[in-house]
C-alpha cells in the first residue's frame, strides 16, 4: 500500500500520532513530538504486514472490505468502523487522554484503543510492533500477565489490556464478543477496572475538547473547517513548555525525489507567531499565554543578542542536523533527516515576529498575566537588534541554504517590531519611548521603500538588491506596511499573482534555489493571495479560490505544506501549521457576520 498523507492526527498535546485510512497508528514519537518515532512505517517502504515491517499498530479485520472514519465532533478523537465481507462490524476510538485533573492537567505519554464489535462476529488481527532507533530495530519486549512491556531507546512502554495477551505477541486472528481496551503508556502497572478507567479517561477528554472548542469565537461561515483547524493547531502546541511545532512530522518531501525533506517538529519563531495570531482571532488565549511563556524564556537566554529562527520544544538551541539511516522515507523517498541545520541561520525577521507575538500582552485584559515596563524593557533589547539587522543579508523566511540576501520581508518584520514598541509604550503611558520607536520605525520604512521599490517595474522586490518576485512581498498588507489602496501594493500584486500564479497555486518563488527550481506550490501562499484579494475588492474571486482550497484537504479536514499544482496531491510535511493558520484567517475574513442571521 503506497504511502500518502491521508491521515488524521490524535494527540494531547504532549504526543501525537497519525492513524491512516486503513486504521493504522503509523506516526507517533515518544516522549514527545520531536522524540524517536514508535510509530515511523509513514517513513518505512516496508508496509504495515509485510516482512520486516515495524513502528507500527494495526487493528485488522478479517475479510475486510470497507472502513469509514470520522471524528468525535469537535475532538481529536478517531473513530474507525471497518465492515468485513459478510457484514461483521467493528469499531475502534484511538484517543491520547487529556482533561483537568487535580488541578493539572493530565496528558500523559499514552495512546489509548477501545475496540468494540457493532455488529455480528467480527475477527481481528492486532499487530503492534512498536520501533526504537530511528525505525533501525523493533523495540524488545517482555509478557506479564496482562501487559505487554516495550523496551524503547531512553524509557519503556507498558500495554496494558483485559485481551488476552497471547493473542497479541502472536498476532493471531481472534473474535471481538466484548468491548476490548488498550491502554500504551507509561511502564507503570494498572491498578484500575481498564474499562472504566479508559471509559472515564474517554468522557473526560471528549469534554474538555468539547469546553475548548466552545470558547472559540468561530466565523458564521465555514465553522468546521476552522474548528478542525484550531483543534490540530492545538495538537501542534508542547502544552508543557507552551512550543508550537510547525508540523508533527519530518521529511515528507516537498515533492517526488525532490530531496527537500525536512524535519518540522521544531519550534520556528515564525511559525508560531502565525499560529497565535489566527488563533488570536478565534479568542484561544490558552494558546498564546503558553507561547508567550515560552518566548520569555528566549528572549532571556539571548540577552539582547542573536535569535535563532527555531528551537526545540524545550526551549534547546542545538539542534544538529543528521540522516536516520534506518528509514527510506516517505515512499522511499529519503533522506530521513532529524534535526534542522537551519537552527544555525541568521533569519532577521524572527525579531519583528517574537514582538508582534508579545503586544496583545500589554493590551489585552482578559490574560492571567498582562505584560508591564519590565516585560517591555525586555522587549526594547529586541528592538535594538531589529534595527540594527534590518538591512543586512539574511537566509529569509524561505531559509536557503547556500545565498544571502537583504530580504524586504525581512527588513519589514524588523519594521514592525519597532513599529509595535511603540503601541506597547502608548499602552503602557511612556510617551518618550513612543517617540523613540515611531522614529526608528519611520527611518526603517523610509529605507525599506527607497531600497525594495523598483519604478521601473512598478513594484517592490523580494530582496534589496535584486527584482525579485517572492510571495511573502504580499505579507506588506497583513503587516500593515502597506494598505490596500496603495497603488505600490496594487502593482505588486499584479505582478506577484502573474509570475508565481500556477492556476488556483502560489508558489514562493519562481526561480532556482539551493536545490533547483521548485515544482510545488505553497499553500500558506494561495491563502495570503486570497487575503489580498478581499482586500483590494476581489471578493468573489477571493471566496472561490478559498472554497477550492478546502476541497483539497484530507478526509480529517487538514492541509499538508505543498501541494502539486498539475496533479492535485498533497506533499510536504503534514499537518502543517502555515496551511492551517490560512483556513483560520481567510474564515474569519471572507465570512459574514453573525449579524446576518435573522
């Protein structure tokens, strides 16, 4: 069975995995999302079933000859109904448990399965081969009585289950009379009724999913493309450290034998400013308070300096990059690379991105913790370096790997942090800070537009020195360093929307990089192209791209990070937050009101 990104996420915001159309887990790293993949067949050419096949958990039904899936509304929760030729039914919910408990909350590393017989005498196959080492060797294990104990690289996993145990080390072929209930967690012993208790943890979770979708202010329009969005956002943050990763998987090609396979389980500056601010919009605060405590902490250890563009969830700075030799990827399509070298890139607009994040804080009062002079004065030291970078050649926000350039977008992020300083010192009354800020930020605007304006084309240039098209050139409107009526902006889009437009497509950019020319297109591009659309009066056009671009999702409602603009199919890492963060902001802009209702 050929690979494809046809996969729906669980999760609780310490692990995540990805179950596939056939029910399969095939993606899943312990003890979080950046850790060693228990789950890694997505990345293995050997398919679940076959010989030397590993990291894997199939619950296969005899004779099966259809299976349907769907979410638990409004949750992560996956359920799996496959029907076999003679009309026996099974059902299996995979949930990671989360909910309050004891005032924290509980989410441990665990993945949990309830099977269930719907109708008939349905027989299973339960197949769990969990992998250590990068896919390199199956995790040994050991029996118990009613546990199954999986030796990993740095910690073990505990399977408990009221099965019987032998069915399972030997993968034979049983009958489901009775609900059946898997329990993968932490290598402790159960000390509970397993069905109540996975019946417990089940309820608990779907409730505190249900309480957090219920707090979103969700656009009338579209609500369940946005909903499921802001949910798998939400899978993408490190709850414990409050990190947004910018994917929960590595090297999904960018495209076939592309070589542009990298690992996004990491968590990009930029990334994540575009995360909090869509979900900003849907009111999700929780989202932002966690990030911001987060960013407090880098902004501290840097002490005025350099800001790497990416860190890992736990806030590391070292993050090497190296090739799992144990896994052929994604169709066999490798390298497998684990870490991302461009954590050593100078990427100057990660400084506009970590202030633009932190503003809401001084204004917003619903926050358990508004930010004061000392959390400004914090920020001011980001400040100085953005305008002390904003004009010097950076990897940008495309992070190529071999060329340097004074990037514009760039340059305008540098723009914006000193531009928004001075809203944070207007809403703290220092009207001496506002002064200096205002003043820097008009210097940077006048040299941005002196120095990326070319008349002779009519538009701004991706890059000082060069006329350079680049999709991110549209990012001057949501930034605010250009309005919609500006006729610069206007003639830029023109131009953008010509070259980088493939049919209803964005790409990047148009021309060789690092690794040849690009043959996907972008989604988070298309979406900043309907942005800009609406904006400038498009709005028919705008809405239909935007319908066009929620048909191509996955079954689970969900976008990867590319897409081929000739055949349709979905590459690149998945789900990718840029690609999700797009539905969000164009929902929420394209929709009616709720006014409208009468």
């Amino acid at each position: 069975m050929t690979a494809t990104l046809d996969l729906w996420p669980i999760g609780n915001c310490q692990v995540s995995g990805l179950v596939d159309r056939a029910g399969r887990l095939v993606w899943g790293c312990v003890p979080r999302v950046d850790g060693d993949p228990t789950f890694c067949s997505l990345l293995d050419d050997n398919a679940p079933g076959e010989e030397g096949a590993r990291g894997f958990w199939e619950i296969d039904l005899e004779d099966r000859a259809e299976t349907t899936q769907s979410y638990i509304r409004n949750t992560p929760i996956l359920v799996t109904r496959h029907t076999d030729q003679r009309g026996n039914a099974v059902e299996v919910i995979d949930f990671c448990p989360r909910y309050r408990d004891n005032g924290r909350m509980y989410r441990p590393v665990a993945f949990a399965r309830i099977v269930r017989p719907v109708h008939g005498s349905p027989r299973i196959r339960m197949r769990l081969r969990p992998a250590r080492n990068w896919g390199a060797q199956d995790a040994p294990c050991t029996r118990g009585s009613n546990h199954v104990r999986y030796l990993l690289d740095d910690m073990a996993l505990r399977l408990t289950t009221d099965a019987a145990v032998g069915w399972i080390e030997s993968e034979r072929l049983f009958r489901v009379e009775r609900p059946l209930h898997f329990f993968l967690g932490p290598d402790e012993g159960y000390s509970g009724d397993l069905r109540l208790g996975l019946g417990m943890m089940l309820d608990r979770t779907v409730e505190e999913w249900h309480a957090w979708v219920r707090g979103l202010a969700t656009p009338r329009e579209w609500q369940e493309p946005v909903i499921r969005a802001a949910i798998t956002l939400k899978l993408c943050q490190h709850e414990e450290t409050g990190a947004i990763v910018a994917a929960l998987t590595t090297s999904i090609p960018e495209h076939a034998d592309s070589q542009r396979n990298w690992d996004y389980r990491y968590c990009w500056i930029r990334d994540a400013y575009y995360t909090v601010q869509a979900l900003n919009r849907l009111g999700a605060l929780d989202v932002l308070e966690g990030y911001l405590e987060y960013l407090r902490n880098i902004v501290e250890s840097a002490r005025g300096g350099h800001i790497q563009p990416l860190y890992g969830v736990g806030g590391e700075a070292s993050l090497p990059e190296h090739i799992a030799e144990g896994l052929p990827g994604y169709r066999g399509m490798g390298p497998v690379r684990i870490g991302n070298q461009a954590a050593e890139q100078v990427q100057h607009d990660a400084y506009g991105q970590i202030i633009l994040s932190s503003l809401q804080a001084f204004i917003d009062q619903r926050l358990y913790r508004v930010s004061g002079v000392e959390d400004f004065e914090a920020l001011q030291e980001i400040g100085e370096r953005a305008y002390a970078v904003f004009d010097k050649p950076d990897a940008g926000l495309w992070e190529l790997r071999t060329k340097s350039h004074v990037h514009t977008y760039s340059a305008a992020m540098c723009w914006a942090a000193c531009d928004r300083l001075a809203n944070a010192a207007e809403a703290l009354s220092l009207p001496e800070r506002v002064t200096y800020w205002r003043t820097r930020a008009d210097h940077l605007r006048e040299a941005i537009e002196t120095s990326a304006w070319r008349e002779e084309t009519r538009r701004f240039s991706a890059t000082f020195d060069g006329d350079d098209l680049d999709a991110s050139i549209i990012q001057l409107l949501d930034l605010r360093f250009l309005p919609p009526d500006d006729s610069r902006f206007r003639s830029t889009l023109v131009a953008v929307e010509a070259g980088l437009r493939r049919g209803s497509n964005m790409l990047r950019y148009a021309t060789e990089d690092d690794f040849g020319l690009p043959s996907t297109a972008f989604n988070v591009c298309t979406f900043w192209l309907i942005e800009a659309l609406q904006a400038t009066g498009r709005t028919a056009d705008a809405r239909a791209l935007f319908e066009e671009m929620l048909s191509r999702r996955t079954a689970a409602g969900l976008l990867s990070e590319d897409i081929d603009p000739v055949t349709g199919e979905l590459w690149g890492n998945y789900p990718q937050t840029y690609s999700l963060v797009g539905i969000i902001n164009c929902a929420t802009l394209l929709s009616e009101a709720w006014s409208a209702i009468r």
